[in-house]
C-alpha cells in the first residue's frame, strides 16, 4: 500500500482495500454509499414487498411443476431464502444444487433438513472432479487472489444452463443488502463476474487437461442471451422482507433443525479455507472486515465486537493447518507442494488476459438502471 494506514471511524473496511477512500471525518466510501444509495433503495423494496413479485412469478409458472428455482448451498441465505420463497411468498421452488466436491457435512445436512421440512425436490448436479480438480491447481498455479473464481463460475453457471434448459425463467438469489452492503473490493479476490477470457487463459498456461470440460457461461453470455433474448431474470426477495441474521438463524434451527456456522461461506469447506487461510496470509486480504462492516452498518454488530473479532483468525491454528493438508490431499498435492505455491510470487488478474473492461461497464450500467446499488468501481 502507497497510503498511511487508515481505518473507518464507522465500520471496519480500511486501506487493505488500496481504492478505498475517506471523507474529512473518516467515514468510508461504502458508509457514505450504504447512507446515499442503500438505505433508500432498500427501503423502497421493503416498501414493495414479497407479494406483487410473487404474483409475477405465480402467473410465469402457471401450469408448471415449478414457478422458479433457487441455488441451494446449505448456508445461511440460501437456506432462508428458501423457507422465504415457500412460507411467505407461496411459491414452488425447484432446490438446485451443485456438488463441486467441497460439501461440509452440515451443509449436507442443512439441506436435506430443508427439503423434509418443507417438501420440496432438490436436483443436484455433480461436477467432474477430476475437471474441477484441475480447475483449482490451474488457479493457484496463477497466484492469483481470485481463487473462489473456479467455484463460483460453476455454482452459477450449472444453475443458469439448467434454468434455461428446463424453461425456467425465475432464479431467486440469497443476495442481500443485509448482509453484503458492503461489496469486497476486486482486489480482494471479488473479480467481477465469470470471465470466460479469463479462465481460458489460466487454464490453457497452467491446466494439465485439453478441455476444462465443466458447465461455463460467460457473463456476457448470461447478459445478452439469458437476461436479455431470454428473459431470465434474477430476484432478490431478502432485500423485501425483515432479514436479521440471528433471528433467521433461530427461525431455521427452530423449523428445520438447520445448524448455523461459525462464520459466512463456512459451508463450503474450500472456501472457508481460502478465506480464513490463503486469502489473509499470501495476500493480506481478509473478507471478515467486508462481511462485519456489512452487520455493523445494518445494526446487527457493534464496531468493538467487529474489531475484537478480527484481531484473531476465525479458526484455530490447529484446524487451519488441519485444513491446509485437506485441500492439498482433495488435489493431489503434497503439502510442500501447496507451500510452495502458497510462498510463490502474488499476482493479480491483470496480468493475463481477461474481458474485465467489458465486465465493468455492463456492471456500470446496471449501476445506472438501479440493478446494483453497492459500491463498485
């Protein structure tokens, strides 16, 4: 970092992001966007409410085993959204989930809790792991922070292919403001979007396999072809309802049995080490402060706690490196073989070829019709 240290008087975001900036009284640009931009636009969904957008969804799905579909991964947002969609929107929801090898068993369990409680059918896709396993050690291979791309590209691009596939043009998303108001900085590893550019670049330099062979759609793609000729479209339906983390985490355990985790992404067991291991100790990035800055500005932390938290990793020593012989093992590699990687040179995204110009003003531009109110560069 080029600036003097400096950390919101407000929430917990600081100059670990290099672009952040602060007004003459300390407060962040993502306080100064949640007050200006967030607040109002999610007071006017609120306003809205859950019942013209399911009458919208009711009448699509007329005639149809299901109305819309929903992402299912066992953690906390999709996990409500789902008791959401069914309870108080009264919708049919297809659960969709994919299997990309990193389950924890209490997501498993969460979710199979919810499909008994609520009765509903669950399709779940299982990925080539030897392609994805691929996949992952092409990206660590990049050094690269971004290492949840070869996840998330998946998650999202099986769920699109099967929506469009199955003529579904409904797909409720757990994304929230209550929760992410604050966006993670792209340098944090929040690149924007599945870049087919990209991801065929790294993987052609540092893959192992001809073929990537997993189910991709470039987000151009999904713009132009899925949401624009085809009419899918993507609701929120957290933002238009009272969504408080402790108490849907209560309410689902209460209904369902469902069991909360020890911190945001946990249910995946690769993200959880990427985020609690590899992210803040190669690159010095932690999305804890994003994730807490995100309850403190929503009412739901106090900045002490925020702080007393990240003054110590979320998990213990021993499970981190109990963690770190587990990924290693899961691809293939020795331990010394993910050290060797893990003291490699860091890079960014920037230095292979990618489309993220184009990603930025189709993000810009959603910006400017109201489709994404968080901050983004």
């Amino acid at each position: 970092m080029t600036q003097d240290y400096q950390i919101c008087r407000s929430c917990v975001m600081d100059t670990t992001d290099p672009n952040i900036t602060f007004d003459e009284t300390g407060l962040c640009k993502y306080c100064r966007n949640y007050e200006a931009v967030i607040s109002p636009d999610w007071a006017a969904l609120q306003k809205e409410g859950l019942s013209a957008l399911s009458e919208r969804i009711k009448a699509a799905g007329k005639g149809k085993d299901f109305d819309c579909i929903i992402g299912l991964s066992g953690g906390l947002d999709s996990s409500y959204l789902t008791h959401v969609a069914v309870k108080e929107m009264g919708l049919r929801p297809l659960l969709f989930h994919v299997d990309a090898g990193w389950n924890s068993n209490q997501a498993v369990s969460n979710i199979e809790r919810l499909i008994d409680g609520l009765n509903l059918e669950l399709y779940t896709e299982v990925v080539n792991w030897e392609a994805m396993k691929d996949f992952h050690r092409a990206f660590f291979k990049s050094q690269i922070p971004d290492q949840d791309i070869p996840q998330d590209a998946v998650f999202f691009s099986a769920l699109y292919k099967f929506a469009r596939k199955n003529g579904i043009k409904h797909v409720l998303t757990g994304s929230n403001h209550s929760l992410e108001c604050v966006r993670e900085p792209e340098e944090w590893g929040g690149y924007l979007g599945i870049d087919m550019k990209l991801i065929n670049g790294l993987h052609k330099r540092f893959g192992e396999r001809k073929a990537l062979d997993l189910p991709l759609v470039d987000i151009l793609q999904y713009r132009l072809i899925y949401r624009a000729f085809l009419g899918m479209r993507v609701h929120a339906p957290l933002n238009m309802t009272q969504y408080v983390k402790d108490d849907a985490e209560k309410l689902l355990n209460e209904n369902y049995g469902w069991e909360p985790f020890q911190h945001k992404h946990h249910e995946s067991r690769f993200t959880r080490f990427y985020e609690d291991y590899w992210l803040p100790r190669k690159f010095g990035y932690h999305k804890r402060r994003a994730h807490f800055s995100s309850m403190i500005q929503t009412g739901q932390m106090d900045r002490d706690a925020a702080i007393e938290r990240l003054s110590a990793p979320e998990l213990s020593e021993e499970v981190l490196q109990r963690e770190f012989e587990y990924v290693a093992d899961k691809l293939d590699w020795s331990v010394e073989e993910l050290q060797s990687v893990f003291e490699g040179e860091n890079k960014t995204y920037e230095a292979y070829p990618n489309r993220r110009n184009f990603i930025d003003l189709g993000r810009r531009i959603y910006r400017m019709i109201g489709l994404d109110s968080r901050t983004v560069r």
